[in-house]
C-alpha cells in the first residue's frame, strides 16, 4: 500500500470501535472510504475472505495477493502507524507507551461492559438502540421490516447481557464503575487536554469510541456523564476531529511530569479490571466456559473470553519487556493502584 493511499473500512455509527477508528483516522489524516454497513456482507460483495470473527470495524487492506480483511483495531492501530508515517498516537517512550496501551486495552475490554449494560439492561435504553440501529443500517426500512428487525435484534441483544457479566447482581457494580471512571475523567481533563499530555495517544481513542455511544447515544449513560463530568462531554466532541491540531513529540509529557489525576484511571483499571482479567486467564487456562470472582465486593459470573485471556499476555509481555528505567517508571506511578496484580502473572 503507498503511502496516503485511501483505505476502505466497513463500520457502524452504533459502534464504538468504528467511531475509535475513524476519528483516529481523521487525525493523523489517513485517506479513507467507509462503507456503512455489515462487514461480512462487504466482503462477500468484495470476493473477500471474511475475517474470523468478523466484527465492527472490519478494514481491507491491499497485499500482494490482493484484499485482505481484518478487524482488530489494537493491531490495525500499529499497522497504520507502519503504512502511514507522521502524527503517530504512539509515544516514543516506551514507559509512557505501556500506559497508552493499558489505557487502551481497558477501554477496548470494561469500557465496553459499560456501554453495552447500558444499552441493553434498562427498557428505555433498549427501546432507543432496538429503534435506531436498524436505522443506521438503512434509514428507508418500510415500517414493518424496521419493527420486526427492531424486536429480533433488541430481543437477541438483551439475551447476551451475560456475555459481558451484566445482570441483577453485577448492574450496580458496573454503573457505580462508570461513575468513577467519569470522575476521574473529569479531574484529569481539568489539568490537560488529553490522557497523557496536549496530544491524543491511541488510549484517549480508546476510550473516545466507547465514550461516543455512552455519552451521545444511550440515555442513561449520557444523563449519568453530563451529571458527572461535562468536561467529558466535551471531550468526545472534540476527539470526533483533531486532523487540524499540529503535534510535537513534546506535547507529550513523561510519567514523571503526568499529573496526579492520571492515578485516578490507573485505580480503577486496577479495581474492575485487573480481577476481571485474572479470573478470566485462569477459566482459560483450565478450560472452563465461564468465570466466577469477586468484583468491588460482589460476585461477578460471565462467559470466559480466550481473547481477553491474550489481551492480559500482551500486557505482561509489553510490560517485561520494558528496560529498568522505564519499568521503575511505570512502577512508580501504579504502585497501591491494583494493577500490579495484572503484571505480577506467570505464564
């Protein structure tokens, strides 16, 4: 692929990874085609091998052999940082780019409970994502074709709440974590304009496409975040488009010159995540299809994911291989936050 050669991708407005991916690529300028739709029927369309699984966004990537489908964005990330050079979202400092990374990664994996719990678990949520998803696939649905795809697909949703632990006994401890996230949100974004300094970093659109549905789509969560953290409203706003900010390397600051606030988030990741993350890897590692822990102080049950168990090796992977310098740096900032139980795993 050349260089500033427009990319196509296949995406949903209802999806917050295709909303994580497109204001990135609106930031660093990168040339693209959505195509607004499902992804496996645009690589049937395309004679493309469809990925496994295929989700929301799925990119097509030129090769040698010709178009190549793929879906995951932590990696896609990389890659267009390799095809497209310039306003890079990855710091050059390896300690600040773990942080980036666990920023991210705890976006992609508990961020989304929260989104997806809101979306599903109360009726009024429900009703608003059953009636407007079928819309965002094809406006013009006749009437009848809209209720019936809005009652299957609100029905098949709702039934796949325990997929990501959401129930009677878990709701109050995902709302109570979204409420904390957005606090520390709102402190940290009252010190700096972004995550880790006065440029984004892959993290902040981590966490923007997430942020895009909780804050400008789902009732509940956008009423808890306007509440909670305008700042963070406001955020997502600006995040949609930042292809006119000129970055430098130095807008950017080192660990040591973050300011405290940036604990905040590193404390919940360490309080929600780590267990979760830990509980899973052990139901993976013995085979089993499902996860029991104890999650700030309630028993949390949910499907085992495998990918979520190669999610926490990456972690503790980019985590050893730090030098000494940058993971006493790291160290220091998420000493007593709960995280070191993350990076603390043998194989």
């Amino acid at each position: 692929m050349t260089a500033r050669e427009s990319i196509q991708l296949a995406g949903a407005t209802g999806s917050p990874y295709t909303r994580k991916m497109l204001a990135l690529l609106r930031y660093r300028r990168v040339p693209y085609q959505i195509i607004w739709g499902d992804p496996g029927q645009v690589c049937d369309a395309k004679g493309v091998i469809k990925p496994k699984p295929t989700f929301h966004p799925t990119f097509f990537f030129r090769e040698q052999n010709g178009t190549a489908a793929v879906c995951d964005s932590t990696p896609i990330i990389r890659r267009l940082e390799e095809d497209y050079p310039g306003r890079s979202v990855l710091p050059g400092d390896p300690a600040l780019a773990f942080i980036d990374y666990l920023i991210e990664d705890f976006a992609d994996e508990w961020c989304t409970k929260y989104m997806f719990h809101y979306r599903w678990y109360g009726s009024d949520d429900a009703d608003n994502a059953g009636t407007l998803l079928p819309l965002g696939v094809d406006v013009s649905l006749p009437r009848e074709t809209h209720e019936q795809f809005k009652t299957i697909f609100t029905d098949r949703q709702v039934g796949r709440l325990y997929v990501v632990g959401s129930n009677d006994v878990t709701a109050p401890v995902i709302d109570a974590s979204y409420r904390r996230f957005l606090a520390a949100m709102e402190a940290h974004l009252a010190q700096q304009p972004f995550l880790l300094g006065r440029r984004p970093a892959a993290g902040d659109f981590g966490l923007h496409g997430q942020l895009t549905q909780l804050v400008h789509f789902d009732p509940t969560p956008r009423a808890i975040a306007h509440e909670i953290s305008p700042r963070t409203v406001a955020w997502v706003a600006l995040m949609e488009d930042q292809s006119g900010m000129e970055p430098e390397e130095a807008d950017w600051l080192s660990l040591d010159e973050q300011p405290d606030t940036l604990r905040g988030l590193m404390s919940e990741i360490g309080r929600v995540y780590a267990p979760a993350q830990l509980a899973n890897a052990r139901a993976v590692q013995v085979g089993e299809k499902t996860w029991e822990s104890e999650i700030d102080g309630v028993p949390w049950t949910q499907q085992t994911f495998p990918y979520q168990a190669k999610c926490l090796k990456w972690t503790v992977e980019r985590y050893r291989a730090l030098d000494d310098d940058a993971r006493a740096r790291v160290d220091a900032l998420l000493e007593g936050t709960g995280v070191e139980s993350m990076l603390s795993t043998t194989d």
